[in-house]
C-alpha cells in the first residue's frame, strides 16, 4: 500500500525501506510508475542488504495526483526534491531510468550535498528538446503551435503519448548539458546497444559534458531501453554497490 506526501499541492505516492546508508532514491521514466521490473528489483535488493529505499511516482504518474497532461519537468524534478527533502536522510544514491536520468542530473544539481553517487540507466537528460523537439516535423510543430499539443504513438502504452507545448518549453528550463555541470561524486552509465527510445550518443554526451573525477560508461551489446532482464538488473545493483563505496 503506498503512503503519500503532500508536497508542492500535489499528492506524491511512495513506497520506503528504512535501513543502512547509504540509502537509495529510484527516479522513474517517462510515464511510468514505481511499480516497475528495476524499481521493484531495487527495493528487494535493498531490503536484503538491511539499506534504506525510496521509490515513488511522479505527479501524474503512477498512484499520485495530478493529469499527466499537466505536468512538465519542473514540476516533475520539484516532486524528486520534495521526495529527497522530506523522505530521505543522509547521503543517497541516485538511480535514475531513461527520464529519471535527467531528473537525478537536476537533483544532484540543486542538491549535491545529499549524493553520494549516482546511477544512470538509459539516461536521457534534455529529451524534450533533443529528441522530441528536434525530431517534430513542421507539420507536428504548426499542430503544437495551434493546438497546444501533439499526438506521439508509443511502445510502452495503450495510447498515444501527448506531447503538450508547457512540456517542450517549460523543458527547454530544465536543460543540464548546455551549462556547466559538476558532479562531485563516482557515476555509473549504463547502456543499451539496442536502445531505440535513448541514442548511444546521449551517454558519450553526458561523459563529455560533466566534470566528475569518478565517471565510467558502460554499454551492453543488446540490451534495450527496459534494461531490465536478469543481467542487466545485476549490473544496476554492482553499480549502485560500487558508488556507494
């Protein structure tokens, strides 16, 4: 049964272990929720190994409150704030999937103090602009300009994924690889070959971009964004091991 926190008017929805430190914050995708194969994998690790977890869902996503159509990536990274600030205590080690990614980049930005290491799986910082903007025709552009939205069909989901112009601009705020940015703790990026949704160019970018003295990407030769069978889920707990060291 998840608990809530009520944060920034909006209800959060959580699922926590207490335990050892360095605890564990997972940070979700894109439409997805805390109930997911990585997540849920997390938590029984951690649980075994006696260390603190936090997983939780987005306003709207998952169990809390809130249209996803309403939501925008600030609102998205104030919740992880929120979550790190209330729920949390001590240092913590970021696991961030595909969107968490960039949410896990904002939060260690506004929050360095809190992280001990940090967890990349999928990464996609600035995707809104990078891959959605960038890739809209003008046609999608013109639709958005008019009606506020467009239409993007997914793998991942019954329906479309509504793509609203307050995400594309309000994303274009959130932007991590266009600014400096220190990340003064060990990093693991983990990485599909046969990712379709997450371009191998968006993990060697990252690389390129931060300043970390403790950074190593790794990629898996056909692994896909889920990045979630029985290897690649042995691979995200041996690296949130490593960075907890």
């Amino acid at each position: 049964m998840a608990e809530y926190l009520n944060a920034n008017e909006r209800r959060i929805a959580y699922h926590k272990l207490d335990g050892n430190g360095p605890g564990v914050v997972f940070l979700g995708g894109f439409k997805s929720d805390m109930d997911g194969t990585k997540a849920v994998y997390l938590q029984d690790w951690a649980q075994a190994q006696g260390r603190a977890f936090l997983r939780f869902d987005y306003s709207g996503h998952g169990q809390s409150s809130e249209a996803f159509t309403d939501g925008c990536i600030g609102d998205w990274a104030a919740d992880a704030l929120a979550v790190l600030d209330q729920l949390t205590d001590g240092p913590q080690v970021l696991v961030g999937s595909s969107m968490g990614g960039w949410m896990s980049l904002l939060t260690a930005r506004a929050r360095p103090e809190r992280v001990k290491g940090l967890v990349g799986i999928a990464a996609a910082p600035d995707f809104t602009e990078d891959s959605m903007w960038a890739g809209f025709s003008e046609a999608q552009k013109a639709e958005m300009a008019a009606t506020g939205r467009v239409e993007l069909p997914s793998d991942y989901d019954d329906g479309p994924y509504v793509i609203t112009q307050k995400l594309i601009e309000d994303g274009r705020n959130q932007l991590v690889l266009r600014s400096p940015l220190s990340l003064p703790f060990p990093v693991r990026l983990l990485h599909g070959t046969a990712d379709v949704d997450v371009a191998m160019s968006v993990p060697l970018r990252i690389v390129d971009h931060v300043a970390c003295d403790d950074l190593r990407l790794t990629f898996v030769k056909g692994a896909d964004h889920r990045f979630s069978d029985d290897a690649c889920l042995k691979m995200i707990t041996d690296a949130v091991t490593e960075v907890s060291q």
